[in-house]
C-alpha cells in the first residue's frame, strides 16, 4: 500500500507542479520519504536515512535549496514532534492526506518552513487523485483502509485510522483506466481487504466476493489477487470466488500470527487455531492447487515455548507456500506495550530462526511439489540473472523464470515447472499456448 500511495503521489506532483522521478537523491529538488512506522525497525530507519539526507544540503551542491518531506505512518505518528528530531525536514504528512501536498509545496515554495498536516480528513483522498498517467501488467488498487481490530501489538488503526471501503463504481473506473493502459492483473489491497464492504451506485451492499466478480467482468482483467485477509472476515462466498472466478490467483495470503489460542486471545484477534483451520481446510478443498501464506509475530509477552511449538505444529499442518515472520516489536500507544512476561530478547530470536527454518524447508518442499506441473504465468519481464530468461509469476505468485521470446512480456503463457529453487522455479515455455 506504501507503494501504490508513493506513485499517486509521484503522479499527484506531477500533475500539480511537473515534477518528475530522478535517479538519485542528489538530483532532486523535493525528497519524500514514504515510512512505515509497523516495527521500530522500520521506524529506526527513517532517522538513519535522514541523518543521510541532511548530508545533502552540506556536500559539495550545499547551497541548493532541497524541500524535504516525511509521508507515511511515522509522519502520521510523530507529527510536529519529528521537527524536533529532524529540524530540516519541511513536510510532515499522513497516509490519509497525501492529496494535499501540491497546496503544501505552494506554502513552503512561499517560503513557510516545518509545516505538519496529520489531520484524517473526512473527505477520500481518492477523489483528489488524477487518474494514473501509466501502468504496469500488475497494478495494484486500494479497496479498502485502515482497521477496527485493534490487535493488541498494531499501530494500524492509529496511523492508517479506521476501517472505510471505497465505493464499487470508483474502483470499477480505476481497473477500467488501469487495463486500457496495459494492466492485465489487478491486485486488490486493503489492511483488511476481506472486511471490504462497499456499494454500487444502486446502492447494493458488496463484500469482497461480489466485488471479485465484478473486477473480472471489467474488460481486459485476466488475473485478481488481493491482500491482506483477516481470518475472522473470513466468509464461505470468499472461498466459493476461487472455484466461480476464472482470473481469481490460487493464492492466499491469511495471517494467523500464532498457533497458541492463549496468544491469539492476548493478541485479540478475534477467533482460534481451530476457527482458522476450517477455513484452510475449506480453501484447500476449493482449490487443491492453492499457495498459502501468512503472517508470524514471534515473542509476544507470555508467549512460552509450549505456545510456539504450537505455531511450529501449525505451520506444519498448513504447509504455507510462503510467510514472513517477526519478532515482536512493542509500539507505543498500543495495548501490548504495556504487557508483562516479555520474552527475552534472546529467546525470541533463537525461535524465530526456528520458525523461519521450518518454513523455508516447507516452502522449498511446496516448490519441488511445482515440478511437472503446467502453470498460467503473467510474464514481468526479462529476468535480472539467466541469459535470456524472461521472468513471472504463476498463479500462486511463485517467481518462475523461463526461456521465451520477449513478446510475451506483458501477456499470460503457459509454461512447463521443471525445477524448484528455494525462492523460485525454471519452466519451460509451452509454445503454441497463448
Ligand atoms: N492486517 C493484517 C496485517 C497488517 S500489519 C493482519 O491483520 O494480518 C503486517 C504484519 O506486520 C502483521 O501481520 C504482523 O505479523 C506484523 N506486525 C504488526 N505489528 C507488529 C509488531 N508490533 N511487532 C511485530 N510484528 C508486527
Ligand atoms: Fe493491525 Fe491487521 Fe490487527 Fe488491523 S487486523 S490491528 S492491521 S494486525
């Protein structure tokens, strides 16, 4: 989502003051950084990359007058305090009022310095947005933002605010736009995306469902996936979409974060291992084929070795195609914070090693079990290393590399698995297949 809402913004200043991406920072006369504010990791970065960026204005171009600019989830987190830390920085802003950067450029270019706009309008940015110039094969499309759970360890709902859907018809028209410059995959985003609940100029309700099928009957949509689902917004028309919808990826992206019924309850996120897994299980049944993934948080307070050989038996229960995982991150303002029984720092890391071992053996396993099969591929373009390689991606978003002419980029081909890597596979291209 950070990066869909990094091109509006390139297209937004373009549109507004005729700026354009540049190679390197240097070059630039306005530098965003769009942050993550998720774990402190992330957060910790943004200040070491300023401390960088205010090298610029020394260096040897030093009396160029750069504007720079804080967007995202810190922006929105820290506000005017992020002067304190970073007094050079001239922009402060929010992932909800992005759209009010050309006003806020006029201000500074009108010589106003440190100016902060955190403030979730109650107006959509969607609607100040112009309509994007270009677009890739894969483009991705916010449906749906923010979040009303409230999971003890996330700053989600304080910083992306709370749960709103977008309406059908605006959505309709962004694919619309998207696939008549060249998009063929149409990626569905959302912090929640499966909580979507929107309506049709009629005013007829759509959940994520409905609203699947009507992206696949928008002219030139060949592949949908969406992301992020929550297992308790889960539905059995969700699941029925995989079996309905031809375009639909055989790929799903479901976090639980834990296998422990205790930590989910002290994480609150609203339903049990065994809730989950019959919603795995009726994926599976729907569609045998279908890539698994998921989130992990590892070492949240309380969190015993019981509880995570737990997620360990999980996840071999599952046998997810692909999942990233974290040690726990306290974040201020959240409820786990201020949570005691915290896990050693050293702990927590020795089980995410464990955890991160165990799924990379699984993911390699699912990756070998790809050999022999055909596969739908959405060619990406040529491939970084392999002469002559092009590379894709199948439908269950397996990085796949392959010999084959270069026309086929941008278009779907069938292509032959022939070897498992552990991050991707080699196919064959299947010639006379579209
Ligand atoms: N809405 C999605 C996830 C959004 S945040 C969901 O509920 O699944 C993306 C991921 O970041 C989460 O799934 C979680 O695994 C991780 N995450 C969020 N807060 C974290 C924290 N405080 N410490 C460590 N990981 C965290
Ligand atoms: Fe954060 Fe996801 Fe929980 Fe919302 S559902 S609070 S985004 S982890």
């Amino acid at each position: 989502m950070n990066a869909y809402d990094a091109g509006r913004m390139a297209d937004l200043l373009y549109k507004s003051h005729k700026l354009s991406m540049v190679e390197t920072p240097q070059q630039a006369d306005l530098i965003i950084l769009n942050t993550c504010h998720i774990r402190e990791k992330a957060d910790d970065k943004i200040f070491s990359e300023l401390g960088r960026l205010k090298k610029l204005t020394k260096g040897h171009n030093s009396n160029k007058r750069y504007i720079f600019g804080v967007g995202g989830c810190v922006g929105q987190a820290q506000g005017a305090e992020l002067f304190k830390r970073a007094p050079f920085v001239d922009l402060v802003f929010g992932p909800q009022n992005y759209h009010h950067l050309p006003h806020m450029l006029n201000q500074v270019l009108d010589g106003k310095r440190q100016l902060h706009d955190i403030e979730i309008p109650p107006e959509s940015k969607f609607d100040a947005l112009p309509s994007a110039p270009s677009s890739g094969f894969s483009a991705a499309v916010p449906v749906q933002e923010g979040c009303d759970r409230f999971c003890t360890y996330c700053v989600v709902p304080f910083t992306r605010g709370r749960e709103w859907s977008r309406p059908v018809a605006d959505i309709l028209q962004e694919i619309k736009n998207l696939t008549e410059k060249g998009a063929i995959e149409i990626e569905l985003l959302g912090q929640n995306v499966n909580a979507y609940l929107g309506h049709d100029p009629d005013g007829v309700e759509h959940d994520l469902a409905l609203l699947i099928k009507q992206v696949s009957l928008v002219n030139g949509v060949e592949r949908i996936r969406f992301i992020t689902s929550h297992p308790a917004d889960m539905n059995d028309d969700l699941i029925a979409a995989f079996g309905e919808v031809p375009q639909l990826n055989s790929y799903m992206h479901l976090p639980i974060q834990s296998g422990s019924d205790k930590i989910l309850t002290a994480m609150e996120r609203g339903h049990t291992v065994a809730e989950y897994l019959t919603w795995i299980n009726k994926l599976k049944t729907t569609c045998p084929q279908i890539t698994l993934a998921s989130d992990f948080i590892v070492g949240f307070p309380g969190e015993t070795e019981e509880d995570f050989q737990n997620t360990l038996n999980l996840i071999k229960e599952v046998r997810y195609g692909h999942a990233y995982s974290f040690l726990y991150s306290p974040r201020p303002g959240t409820a786990a914070a201020d949570m005691k029984n915290i896990v050693p720092q050293e702990v927590g890391e020795e089980r995410l090693s464990r955890l991160q071992e165990l799924i990379n053996t699984i993911q390699i396993e699912e990756n070998q079990a790809q050999v022999g099969r055909v596969e739908s591929v959405l060619v990406e373009g040529v491939a970084k290393k392999g002469e002559g390689m092009l590379a894709g991606r199948t439908s269950g978003f397996r990085r796949i590399n392959f010999l084959a002419p270069e026309e086929l980029i941008g278009t779907l081909a069938n292509v032959l698995v022939t070897e498992a890597r552990p991050n991707s596979l080699i196919g064959e291209f299947i010639r006379g297949n579209k």
